[in-house]
C-alpha cells in the first residue's frame, strides 16, 4: 500500500510541475516501428496482445523511410531506431522478401544505430537461411574499408534484441541457433551485438545457453567494457563469441500488465495514464504501430496515442505528430490529477504554504 502510495504521490507533483510532457517536448526520441501486430506466437505474456489472429498487415516500406527522413533533420532526434512486432521477421513470408532488409539498410545508410527485435521463431523454419544471410550483408555493408584485414573485430551500430524466457515456444532452441550461425559466420571483419532479455526467474536459461553454445563447440568469453572515465573496469555482462559475435545478456526486464499479460500474477503495474514511456537515459520512445498510431513507450498501461495518418489516409508531418504527443501527454497528466484529487488538493496546499512562507521573509 505504502509503495503504491509514494508512486501516486511522485507520478502527481510531477503532473503538477509539467514533468512528463516537458521530457516528452525537450528529450531526444527513439523512433520505434513496430511493423505488425502479427506473429507466429500468442504469448501468454505478450504486452501488445500480437499473436496469429491479427491482421497480417505491416507499416508500408515507405512510410517508415518518409518518417527516417523527417528525424533526420530534426535536432532532438537521438538517431536511434528500433524495428520490433508482432514478429518483424513474418515479412518475408506476407509483404515481400526484401522488406526487412530494405528498412534496415537505409536506416544504416543513415548513419543511425538499428536494433531489430524478433523472437527468433524464424529460426526453426525454411526462413532462417534468408534472414541470416540479410543481417550479414547488413553487418557487412556497415563495416569499414579494410575491415576483414583488421586484427580486431569492427562492431557496427546494428542489434538484435532476441528473449530467453518461459513464456517464448522453444526460446532456448531459437536462441541456440540465432548465437551459432553467427558465432561462425563470416562478415568480413564486422561483428554486431545480440542481447539476450530475460526475467529474473528465468535467469538460469543464461548459463543453459552458455553451456548449450560450449557443448556445441563455441568459444566462450567474457569481456570487460572501460567505465566513462576511461579507468574503472567493469563487467557489463557482455560475452564474445569466437571473437565474432557480441552478446550482451540482462535477467532485468519487467513483465507489464498489458494485453494479454494483464492476468499474470506478479506482471508490473503503470500507472493510468502510462507515463513509462523513458530509457534509462530519458530517451522517449515514440512508437509507430501498423494500426496507423504513434504511443509513448512500448509496453502497456493506458496508452498516450496520437494518429500518424491524416483523415485521408496520408502520413502526418513529424512536427504535428510530436506537438500531438506532447499536447496529449498533458491532458494525460492532468486526467491522473483528476484521478487522485486529494492528493493533488494536498500537494498544491502545501505548495501555497511554501509560497507564502517566502513571500513573508
């Protein structure tokens, strides 16, 4: 009770003083496309309630591109992009082979850092030879000149997120497969990060996979990332993989309550409105979906939504859409003082105290 207090009442003197939609108007964003709300799997857990009975509709090529286009040449853009699902990786098999690899090279002709999420399905079905071959040559147009003669691996800003945990069919199977083709596969001297999320009850499908990867012959390392003053060492849980392959691995993602995973015991609680739409390093996450909305944040909640079609259809300029999020973001803010009036009432009381406590000195 006390910890869902101290939330309210945080999540309120920030509605008062303007905190969410002020990160929302003055933070860099993150362009995240979630490309279809279709998958192969209907995950228990699944936050956006994707599975095989949605539509199998996707974000057309050429809007993601226009919407690239627009960041670019917007300051506040942090010049990172997420492509997610659903299940990106079903393009190959209902819009056409090239889709994926089409977003992902000109999101890397951009100069941008790209992380593809998929869980991996692909990997145990006739696709997997295609979709490896795509991520290779993506890895490999990225590397610099001279690159396979380097010494030391180049590491291109292109990541694939993938999941380790109960709720995904087969997650270790997939994940085995995923971190073994490219374990072994040659990308000219280029390399590229895999992280592995999972929840902190399934951590110990980690060292599973770990031993599962040394079993099949995978050298196994651990490696040391520098700290930002260039002195402390520190291990960040990262992984090399026959010197060719980058795995970060982390057991603290939350479970949210949304979709599907609303009847989950234990599934995090956001507050209504969500107002967990930030990185950890107060980058916003604006989130395109095949349904024609942009969302703050990813996962579940009451969502703050706006439109990226007009009425006829057509995509929206980049600055209306954000002016949107941020014009939304606070009626959101004021709607959650409306839903906790006493301590709004109190908190603004102890405000004008303060206030005429100054005044009087």
């Amino acid at each position: 009770m006390f910890k869902n207090f101290d939330q309210n009442a945080k999540t309120v003197i920030d509605c008062q003083n303007g905190i969410m939609s002020a990160i929302v108007a003055q933070r860099p964003y993150v362009l995240v496309f979630k490309t279809t709300n279709w998958c192969w799997n209907n995950c228990a857990h699944c936050c956006e309630s994707s599975g095989s009975n949605n539509p199998k509709t996707f974000i057309p090529k050429s809007v993601i591109n226009d919407y690239v286009a627009q960041a670019t040449q917007d300051p506040l853009f942090s010049r990172e992009i997420v492509f997610t699902g659903g299940e990106i990786m079903s393009a190959y098999k209902f819009v056409d082979e090239y889709y994926v690899s089409d977003i992902l090279n000109h999101a890397m002709d951009k100069k941008l850092g790209v992380d593809i999420k998929t869980n991996a399905g692909w990997t145990v079905t006739p696709l997997a030879s295609r979709v490896y071959r795509d991520i290779e040559n993506v890895v490999k147009r990225c590397a610099p000149a001279g690159a396979a003669s380097n010494p030391f691996k180049t590491l291109v800003p292109f990541q694939v997120s993938l999941s380790l945990d109960r709720f995904h069919k087969d997650a270790m199977e997939r994940n085995f497969r995923f971190l073994e083709h490219f374990a072994n596969a040659d990308m000219n001297g280029a390399t590229f990060t895999a992280h592995i999320s999972s929840f902190a009850s399934d951590d110990a499908m980690i060292s599973e996979l770990i031993k599962k990867l040394q079993n099949a012959g995978v050298e196994v390392c651990e490696l040391m990332s520098v700290a930002s003053d260039n002195k402390t060492m520190r291990n960040n849980n990262l992984l090399s993989l026959n010197n060719n392959l980058i795995v970060k691995y982390s057991n603290n993602a939350k479970l949210f309550n949304g979709g599907r995973a609303k009847d989950i015991s234990g599934a995090f609680h956001t507050p209504l409105p969500q107002f967990t739409f930030a990185t950890s390093d107060f980058h916003i996450l604006t989130a395109f979906d095949s349904y024609g909305n942009v969302t703050l944040g990813e996962n579940c909640g009451k969502k703050i939504s706006v439109p990226w079609r007009d009425k006829n259809g057509f995509t929206r300029p980049m600055t209306d859409v954000r002016d949107d999020l941020i014009a939304a973001t606070r009626g959101a803010e004021q709607e959650y003082l409306g839903q906790h009036r006493f301590l709004n009432w109190y908190f603004n009381m102890i405000r004008k105290h303060i206030i005429a406590g100054q005044d009087t000195k």
